[in-house]
C-alpha cells in the first residue's frame, strides 16, 4: 500500500514539474518567481521522492 502511495506522489510532483517548465518556457513575465527553477526543484523532489519518503 505505501508503494501505491509514494508512485501517485511522485507521479503530482512530476506532473507539477512539467507544468512549471512549460509555463516558464512561455514568453509570459514574472515577478520575482522563476518557474523554470521551481520546476527543476519540483523534478528533482519527484526523483528523489522514494528516498526523501522512506
């Protein structure tokens, strides 16, 4: 059952991931947040999602 769990984490964060790399890579200003950098911290929380859980 904690497999179940930690796979449908993992799988948000990386759908979250996708969707802060696309909009970053929209000509579409930001103040002060930079997607793109967001959604590699998000990508690399997904990967490392089974160690940081465990």
């Amino acid at each position: 059952m904690g497999i179940d769990r930690t796979m449908s984490t993992q799988a948000v964060l990386y759908i979250i991931a996708i969707i802060l790399l696309a909009v970053a890579a929209l000509p579409v200003p930001t103040r002060g947040v930079n997607t793109a950098l967001l959604g590699a911290a998000v990508a690399l929380l997904a990967f490392a999602w089974p160690v940081v859980s465990a």
